[in-house]
C-alpha cells in the first residue's frame, strides 16, 4: 500500500438516530447465546507501527483507519472467555437466629468451609431446613446445664460483690491520703525552686546588660573609625588623581604641539607636491579638450549638406532623452480630471475617443486623482496647466544632474472650447491631447502650447551661446498640405527652428511642418518609428541659445484621435557636444607651521592622615549565690478484711456443625451491529459515514443471586468509529458511559439498574441491553468489535468476553486483500477494490488523447465512469440510501462551450441504458441549486469550480438495488465544443458522491497551441523587403510561412491549405514552390529534410480572373504523417509588378477547417518617369481544374471561378537550389 509514518487524529461525530428497543437485542441474543469461540480459532490482526495514506481519492471523510489498539486486539484473542463465577450465598435467618442462640447458651458450633452448592433455590433451602433442627436440639441440652451452674455462679457473685466493695473502700482511703501527702510536698518543692529561680535570674539579666552595653559602645567606636579612615581615603585619593589628571593633560599638550609642528611640515611639502602635478594635468588635458573639440565641429560642419544631418553645427549641452523613474510631483491649474475609470471604460469600448469632449459627461471628472504615475483632465482654452516632475532624473544639463522639470501646457485653441489632455508621468513622452474623434480628419484641429523648465541643485537652467539647448521634433505626420498635417509655431523669443538637410519638415512663415504626404509616399513613409532610418523626413530641431523658459504651440490641420508630441532632446539627426569646460586648478593653501612650545611644570599632590579612636568596655562582679533547700512529710496507708466464695459444679459442653449454601451460575454475553432499519449488517460491506449500532446482550440474572455491587461493560471500540455520543446516551438509559482518550467506552449500570437487579433476588431478572450509536469514517475499514462484561459482587468479580461481529466499508486497496475471519478462510469482501472516478478524453475512434494537442475546432469527446463495483453486495439503511448518488463533469469555464454538451451514451456495466434513471442539471453557479444539493456537495467536500454538470440518481433506492449494490459502474460518453479564441490547456475533472461522500477522479488535459502564421515579401536576393519600395518589372517573391503542426497530438492531418487573394491588377503570377518547414519521415522510411521541395504532393489552382491562389496538400500524403511527427510547409509565389502605387496583401492558412489569417505584407511601386499604354494580350488559353473535396464545404474547397490555371506536380523531391531561384 501506500505508506509513510505519520499519526492521523479521528474527529468527534455527534448526531440522533432512531431507537431500537429490548426485543432486538434479545432476540439477536437468543439467536447467538449458545455459541462460543476460543481463543485458538480468533484470526488477530496486527499492523506495523506505521498509518496508511489513503489511496482512495476521498474528498470527506478521507483519513485513513489506524491500527486497532492493543487493548483491542487483546480483547478479541479473549473473545467467548469466561473467568471466575458468580456465586450467589442462599441464607436462612431462622438457621441464622438459632446458631446464634445455641452459641449464646454455650453450644460449639463449627461453621465449616466447604460449601454445599446447588444449581437452584429450593434445594439450598431444604438444605438450611435440616441443619436448623440439629442445631436446635444442641440448644436444648446445654440450655439444662447452664441454669444449675448458673445459680452457684449467681452466689459466688454476690460475694465478688461484697469482697469488691471492701476492697475499693481501703483502696480510696488509702489514694485519698496519700494524694494529700503529696500535694502539700509538691507546693511546698515548688515555692523553693520559684525562689531560687529568681534569685539566678537576676544575675544574668544584671551579666547580659552590662555585655549589650560593651557590645554597643565596641561597634560605634569601629564605625565612627571606619567611617574617617574612609573618607581620609578617598580625600587621598581625590587628590592624587588630580595632581596625575593635570600632569597627563600638561604633558599631553606639550606632545601634540610638538607632532602638530611635525605634521604641517610634512603636511606642507605634500601640498606643494600636489599643485605642480595639478597644474601640469590641467593644461595637458584642456589642450586635448580643446583639439577633440575642433576636430568634431569640423566634421560636423562638413556634413551639414547631407541628408539627416543638422543644416548648421549647434552643440547640445543638455540630456532630456528618456525618464523611466521619474514621477508627477504636482499638477497645479486643474479643476476636471478625468475618473479613471471612466477613461478606461471608453478605452475599452473605442480607445479612438478617449481624448474627445463629448466622451464624458460633467460627472465623470472629479476634483483629485492619483497622477503621479499620469493623467488625463480637461484643459479649458485659455486655462493652463502646471505640470512639476520629480524623482530619480538620468537628465543633466552641462554635466549638472536634473533635479526638477516644471512645464506648462494651455489650451490655445479648440473648436469644443476645451481639450482632453493626457499628460505621461515621464516629462519626455510629454503629452496626447485633442477634442473631438469621432468623425475622422475633419474641422480645425486643437492647439497646446508648451513651456518647459529644468532645474538642478544650482537652480534654473539657463542656455547660452557657449552651451545652447537643442529640442527635437520629431513624428510630425503629415497626409499632404491640403489634408492632415501637424506643425509646430509661436516659438518663445529664445528658439530658434534649425531644419536637418533633406527632411520634409520646414518652417513656412512661423509654422513648422511637412507640407508633403510623408505618411504614404515613399521614401519617406518609414519617419513615424524611432528605430527608422527615415525618421529625419519627418523631424527637426529647435535651438534655444538663451533664457531658461522653452516654449512652443503644437497644433493640427484637422481633429484626430489624440495629437501626441514629445518635446525632449532626442534629436532626429546628430549633434554636436558641449565644449568641455577647461579644468581650472585653484593650488591648495599652505598651513602656517605653529612656534614650538616651552615644557610643562608638573605638580605634586597634597596627603592628609587619620588618628582611630580606643574603646574601654565596663566590668561585672556579682557576690557567690547560695541556693534554699526542702524538706517533705509521710503517709501510712491500712489494709481490707474479705469474705470466702462457695464451688460451682462442672459444666457440660455441646457440639454441632454447620455450613454454607450458595447457587452458582455463569451469565454469557452476545454482540451485535445492526444498521438504521435494525437490519444485521454483521460481516458487511456498509457505507462510510452511515450510522450503525453494536447491540450489547447479556443473559439473565437466576434468582438465589448474590447482591451486585457492580455491573460494567467494557468495550474497546474499533479505530475509525466516530461515536454519537447524544444517541448513544439516549438509547442508554439504564447505564452510565464514560470514554476515555484511547477510545475505549466503559458503561456501568445506574444505582437505579442495581437496585432493578437487586431487588428481587429469589427471582430470575433480565439485564437490560446496551447500545453504542455511531458510524465508520474511513473507506476500506474493517471495524471489529468485542466487549467484555464484569459483574461484581461481595464474593468476587465475574468476567465473560463477546463474540466479535465485524462490519466493512469498501474503498480497501485489492492489493491488500483483508485477512479472513477464520484461518484459512475466504476474503470476506471479494468484490470491493478502491473507489475512483475514471475519465479519459478520446479521438473519434476511441483512442485516448489525454496530455496531446488539438485544434480550436475540435470536438472532445470524455468518457467517464462512475465507480460502483466495489458496493457489490454492501447493505445501506434507507437514510444513507437517500442522500442520493451523484455524478459531476468539471470542465474548464475559460475553455470549454457548456451549452454545446452532447450526451451521446450513458450505459451501466450490464449494457443498460439508464439516461432516464438520472436528471442532469448545468450548473452555472453551485448558489443556484436546491439547498438539500448545496448542502449534499459541501458535505461530500467535493470542489468542482465556476460551472460543471450535475447527474443526480431521480429514484436513489432503485438506483441503489439495480446497480450500486450490484456493483455495477456507470460510463458516460460525453462531447463538448471548445471556445473559439481559447488558446492554452484545456483541464477535466469529474467527481463522484455517493451515500454522501465524494470521491474526486484524474485530471485530463489537453493544449490548444496558438495557430500563427506569417507573410513576408522578399527581393531577388531573398531579401526582406515589406513596407519598402518596388519597380515596375521587378519580380517579387511573397513567402507564406506555414504554422508547424505539433508532434504529440491528438488528431490527424487531414487539410494544410494555402489561400492567397494576390493583387493581380498590380503583380502578375509567375510561379510557386512548396518547402517543408521541419524534418519528418513517412512510413516507408522516406525522409524529408527541412527545405525539401514538397510540390509533388500537393494539388495548386490560380484564378487569373480574381487572383485567388490556392495550393494543398494530398489528403493520402497528409494521411502518412503520423501523429507523433512535427509538420509545416512554406509556400513561395513569385510574381511580377506591372503596376504603380500600394500593394497590401495577406494569406490564409487552412488547417483541418481552422483558418489562420497572417499579417499584411504591403509595398509600394512609384509611377515610372514616362508611362507607357500597355497593349492589350489575348488571355492564355487554360483548362478547368476540379480539386476532390477533403472535408468541410466552407472551408476544404477550393474555389475555381473564372478562367483558372492547373500545376502540374513535379514528381518525386527536389530541393530548392537557392533563395535567387
């Protein structure tokens, strides 16, 4: 099994449950009584110290049943064990009276130890009958005797009397005198010894006085002498570490005025050192600066009439290019900011109108946003803006880190009357602004104007002619003149507009912008990119040479979506650095060496002493003490005078025997489990969780019983039985329970039950049954159970131990087959194994795909089973029935179509069809369903996520006898389709619950790959060429990149079809070739190499008439790619350019019906310098070709409208010779 050490704790169950009354028990008992097993035939259990993990996939109830405990297992080798017996003493009380009698009137009477047993009370009875009379006889003739003795013993009496009387008379006088005596003596003793007491008393008391006063005087000398040797002491001492204390600060001074002197001359020297060195570096490097410098500009100055270069030399002095850890600070002059949230409301529904007016209603601005990571707000025209960034800058200027960056922005013009303004919080992307989007290039578009200002920690930064600024202005998109452009005007008085050689950009009378259609006519087209080399085309430069405000108005020819412009140092074409500031050396200053100072005089310290004081002690001598003595008196006692006694006769003594009567029995016990209904489930499979009731009999008491002090019943229940305790104490009236923490229960009859059984003991009585309620928690248990009944008595203690009845719950491990009940025997339970839901996802054929790839238009197919033959043959109560059987498929939300489920098949293991025995409910949220199923799924710890499918048993006890205790399992076959656009692994689950407890089932999955695929437009040379230039009679080749179809998938290749609409207005077809995209090897041990030519086994189409090219593979070839192999192919269509202006062009991409669309490939042919009127050609003569369908109309055919052309395939491979051909 599966094992690992560990401890697993059960939990308390509590819970009511129906009575069950006497009769059961009884009747169970009389069926059981009379058998008996030895402790020979018990088949022990024993288990390594170790807990098993539960190999069943529980979702309630899932741990695992712990070894039996010791005490249990040794119970059960007890098993039908009997120990002492119960031997009640039967009594006579006239039997009883008349040995007390005969004993009292002198008869010796032998109670012997033997006892006389009976098995009933009549015959002890005549027994006690007999023994009374020969008693009673015995009595009678000692009775004769006693009275002759008993007269002279009267008379000798009498005389003890007087003689007695005489005697204790002397005896007071005499203890009465003598008392007298003694008392006077004692007094007079005592008074004496008072008196010499006192007398020693108070010479001690007059010694030890005159001690306390030596002893008090001797201590206050010794203080006060302690106390001025102390502080004699530490005046010393005070003293002396002042004179040192001065003497070391005096010496010290004097020291360090001497090093000091030494230090300032070495100090000196290096000083001198140091400037001549600086002052040689100094003038060396500027010289280098200053050469460095010259050769730059004049090499700037050389390229000022080639294109992308600035049209006059300007050197920049400042660093603004990008600002990733900077942040909004503060923003100042703002009333509206636009509600993030509804910005991105409108975002998500048209991100083309976030920056119009009429996108947002009055109640959609509020008054403060968090803006430090950006914003957008509503900026009046007129009203400005004041936007401070602060943070982390990598900006300088001069060499000097950016501390600060304050701009300002102000609606200049607007037709809304205001605009939307997105301000970034890095100062360099700047700002997106605008009013109105919504009906494309019309009107009169918005204006901003922009002033900025950088700051260090020197301050404001200030341009100048040596170290002047340089602002880029860049992506100014233009459509032309007469159409959309944007344009920069109104430069402060400190700008200037410096245009860069062969850029479309140029100032025209005081607005700034390209008056050419740079956005679509090539070769300017590429400037909108920051990366592009054609950037200048669309870029230029503003040169600030002054002032420490930069400003400028940016505009538009017509609204758009949002006007966005950067104003940074990004400069579209190269600049010339800052001259170096010259290194200018300031020497460092000499110190001034100190006069040497005159030695110090030291001083010495000033000492005092102390002079103790000496004590004379007192002296004490008393005179010699002589002590009093005395003396005391006699006493002389008399004597008594008595009187003789007269002769007793003999006596004569009587003798008889008696001896004990007791009846004997030897009670027995039965134990018995029944489930909620009172049926016997002993040697049982039965639910996990149900309740289940050990019946506890014990046979009758016979009359003629001793008295029962005590009547207990001691039961080791099993590992893994949760005991409801509240029903059990219900069904337990007659008894008290206790538990104690090693399971083990102890139930001791009520003082109301003895006194039951004590009350009439000259009759047989019935014990009343015990019950314990409760249920097994674990699945594949085995819960044995025995019980031991003592009953205890002034005699002794009786011990008899149960049978042992034993239930199961199914779920064990077949691996791990249960042992039988007796040596030798059978598996008790053949049929149970663990209970585990089973799924699978199959192909059309059945073939399992779990853990393989799919298409986007695949149909999964599950199979799932519910597992029930491990019930084969179990006994459930009506209540454990009725909690229902359910089934759940947990299919992934994200990925699967819920509405699409076909429930093509649900079929028991006998071939029945029972679709009709369930109802089967989409649940789209666990909250809509009835709350006796929500709480049957919380119970049953099952978790199945966001929707799922429910099947729930419609007559669960039908259900139940037809197929869960048959054993027979339940298989659905079921189909979903998958979501459209899902891309990822596509995850199933299915669960079981049964009589309330869930089982949870494997995992299948499957990845639905992204299908992408790619056009490009190559050159002669194979070059790419997309989004650049072709000439009219150039020959173009369009490369359709195939997707690689995995290896490892579940499905068959059935259609890879290219289908390309080519602008054949513009390009004319000239020929095609298929290449394989990886390696892969066919059946017959072909092998393909990466670049092979694949034309040989595909089929082509060209419709002249529309341009549609269509190219797919042979459905048989497809068929011998096996599904552990990687496929793809690229298709090259070579074409020719007969005429001027765009080209944008896109393929299709058919894989088993899933179309996967490229990106558009797009080129541009100018018009040629002298066009030529093409003459008119006779169309080629063609065939018609009909391609076999391979599969779905819409999407397999292939299209042959119009005048077509067929390829015939090459037969066999050949390889592409290179990327010219």
């Amino acid at each position: 099994m599966y094992q690992k050490i560990t401890t697993v704790n059960g939990h308390g169950f509590f819970r009511k449950s129906k009575a069950y009354g006497l009769v059961c028990g009884i009747a169970l008992f009389g069926a059981m009584v009379t058998t008996s097993v030895s402790a020979e035939e018990i088949v022990t259990e024993t288990t390594p110290a170790v807990e098993v993990v539960n190999p069943n996939p529980a979702t309630n109830l899932e741990t695992v049943q712990e070894t039996p405990s010791a005490e249990s297992l040794a119970t059960q080798a007890e098993a039908g064990q009997k120990t002492g017996e119960l031997t009640s003493p039967v009594t006579s009380t006239e039997l009883d009276q008349i040995v007390t009698d005969a004993k009292e009137v002198g008869v010796t009477v032998t109670e012997e130890s033997k006892t006389a047993v009976y098995e009933n009370l009549d015959q002890a009875q005549a027994d006690l009958t007999k023994q009374t009379d020969v008693v009673k006889e015995a009595t009678d003739k000692q009775e004769a005797n006693t009275t002759a003795i008993k007269e002279a013993t009267d008379k000798n009496a009498e005389i003890d009397r007087q003689n007695k009387a005489e005697a204790e008379r002397v005896a007071e006088y005499n203890k009465t005198g003598q008392e007298a005596v003694d008392a006077r003596n004692k007094a007079g003793q005592e008074a004496v010894d008072a008196r010499n007491a006192q007398a020693v008393a108070k010479r001690e008391s007059e010694a030890e006085a005159v001690e306390a006063r030596n002893k008090a005087g001797q201590e206050a000398v010794d203080a006060r002498n302690k106390s001025g040797q102390a502080m004699t002491d530490a005046i010393n001492k005070a003293e002396q570490e002042r004179a040192d204390l001065e003497n070391a600060r005096l010496k010290a001074e004097y020291e360090a005025e001497l090093a000091n002197i030494v230090d300032v001359e070495a100090y000196n020297a290096e000083i001198r050192k140091r400037n001549a060195e600086a002052i040689a570096k100094a003038e060396a490097d500027n010289a280098r600066l200053k050469a460095e410098y010259e050769a730059k500009k004049a090499e700037m100055q050389a390229k000022t009439k080639e294109n992308g270069y600035l049209s006059e030399v300007v050197a920049q002095s400042l660093i603004y290019k990008s600002e990733p850890n900077v942040t909004i600070g503060t923003i100042e002059g703002v009333t509206k900011f636009v509600n993030p949230e509804k910005r991105q409301e409108v975002s998500d529904a048209n991100r083309n109108l976030v920056h119009t007016v009429s996108s947002y209603s009055e109640g959609d601005y509020v008054g403060t946003v968090d803006y430090s990571n950006g914003t957008t707000f509503l900026l009046n025209v007129g009203q400005t803006a004041t936007v401070t960034y602060v943070g982390d800058f990598s900006a300088s200027a001069n060499g000097e880190k950016i501390t600060k960056v304050v701009a300002r922005y102000t609606a200049v013009a607007s037709e809304k009357g205001a605009s939307i303004v997105t301000v970034s919080k890095d100062p360099t992307e700047t700002v997106i602004f605008g009013s109105d989007a919504t009906q494309g290039f019309v009107g009169v578009g918005d204006e901003l104007h922009i002033e900025k200002t950088f700051y260090t920690a020197s301050g404001k930064v200030v341009a100048t002619k040596e170290n002047p600024i340089i602002f880029s202005i860049s992506s100014m998109n233009s459509l032309g003149e007469d159409s959309y452009f944007e344009y920069v005007k109104d430069l402060s008085s400190n700008m200037r507009f410096v245009p860069i050689t062969g850029s479309q950009v140029q100032d025209h009378d005081g607005k700034i912008y390209a008056s050419t259609s740079i956005d679509t006519i090539a070769p300017y087209s590429g400037h909108d990119s920051i990366d592009s080399p054609a950037r200048y085309y669309g870029s230029g430069a503003l040169v600030a040479e002054s002032g420490d405000t930069f400003g400028l108005t940016v505009g538009a020819s017509k609204h758009q979506t949002g006007h966005w412009f950067a104003m940074n140092t990004n400069v579209a074409a190269p600049v010339l650095p800052p001259l170096p500031p010259y290194k200018q050396i300031t020497p460092e200053q000499e110190k001034e060496v100190p006069t040497k100072p005159v030695e110090p005089t030291y001083v010495a310290p000033t000492l005092v002493t102390f002079t103790p004081e000496v004590f004379v002690p007192e002296k004490y001598n008393p005179e010699p003490f002589v002590p009093e003595v005395f003396t005391p008196e006699t006493f002389d006692p008399i004597t008594p005078k008595m009187i003789p006694r007269v002769e007793v006769p003999e006596k004569e003594t009587y003798s008889v025997s008696v001896h004990p009567v007791i009846v004997k029995q030897t009670p027995a016990n039965i134990k018995a489990v029944v489930n909620e209904d009172g049926v016997d489930v002993n040697g049982k499979l039965v639910p996990k969780g149900s309740t289940q009731t050990w019946v506890l009999t014990n046979s009758p008491l016979v009359a003629g019983r001793e008295v029962v002090t005590s009547y207990t019943m001691s039961d080791p229940l099993p590992a893994g039985f949760e005991i409801d305790r509240e029903a059990t104490a219900i069904k337990n009236t007659a008894w008290t329970i206790n538990y104690d923490e090693n399971g083990k229960t102890t139930l001791s009859a009520t003082q109301a039950t003895l006194d039951y059984l004590n009350a009439n003991r000259n009759q047989d009585v019935v014990v009343p049954v015990a019950y314990f309620v409760g249920r097994p928690i674990n699945d594949g248990g085995t819960y044995k159970n025995t019980f031991t009944t003592l009953i205890a008595t002034p005699k002794g203690e009786y011990k008899v131990v149960s049978n042992i009845p034993v239930i199961y719950t199914p779920g064990n491990d077949p691996e791990t087959p249960r042992p039988p009940h007796t040596p030798g025997g059978e598996n008790p339970t053949p049929d149970d194994n663990l209970i585990k839901p089973k799924k699978d996802v199959v192909d059309e054929n059945g073939n399992s795909i779990n853990g393989q790839s799919v298409l986007p238009n695949t149909i999964l197919n599950y199979v799932a089973e519910q597992d029930f033959d491990q019930y084969k043959g179990i006994v459930a109560s009506q209540h454990a029935i009725g909690k229902g059987f359910l089934y759940v498929d947990d299919y992934l939300d994200e990925a699967i179509d819920g509405t699409s489920l076909v429930v093509n098949s649900i079929t028991a293991a006998n071939g029945d069809d029972v679709r009709e025995l369930f109802d089967m409910i989409h649940v789209l949220s666990k909250d809509s369903l009835d709350e006796k199923l929500q709480a049957l799924i919380k119970d049953s710890g099952i978790s199945p996520v966001g929707e799922f499918y429910l099947w729930v048993a419609k007559d669960p006890e039908a259900f139940y006898k037809a197929y869960v205790q048959q054993g027979l399992d339940i298989t659905r076959n079921l189909s979903f389709k998958m979501k459209q656009d899902f891309v990822g692994t596509i995850t199933n689950q299915t669960h079981q619950v049964d009589f309330g407890n869930g089982y949870y089932g494997n995992i299948v999955t499957n990845e639905v790959p992204q299908l992408v695929v790619h056009k490009d437009v190559l050159d002669k040379d194979g070059k790419s060429i997309n989004n650049g230039t072709v000439q009219i009679g150039d020959l173009v080749t369009y490369k359709l990149e195939g997707w690689v179809i995995p290896a490892g998938r579940g499905y068959d290749i059935k259609e890879y079809r290219f289908v390309d609409l080519l602008q054949h207005s513009h390009d004319d077809y000239q020929s095609f070739v298929i290449e394989a995209k990886v390696d892969f090897t066919l059946p017959d041990g072909t092998i393909i190499k990466k670049g092979d030519d694949l034309s040989s086994y595909t089929e082509t189409v060209y419709n002249a008439q529309t341009g549609k090219f269509e190219t797919r593979f042979k459905e048989a070839f497809l068929a011998q790619i096996t599904r552990d192999q990687t496929f793809g192919a690229d298709d090259y269509i070579t074409v020719k350019r007969i005429a001027s202006g765009e080209v944008v062009n896109e393929y299709t991409l058919y894989v088993n019906g899933n179309p996967v669309i490229s990106n558009k490939a797009v080129t541009n042919t100018p018009e040629p310098p002298k066009p030529e009127t093409p003459k008119p050609q006779a169309p080629a003569k063609v065939e018609k070709a009909q391609l076999p369908n391979t599969g779905d109309a819409a999407s397999y055919s292939l299209s042959l409208a119009g005048v077509v052309t067929l390829f015939a395939s090459l037969v066999g491979l050949r390889k592409r010779k290179d990327e010219n051909n």
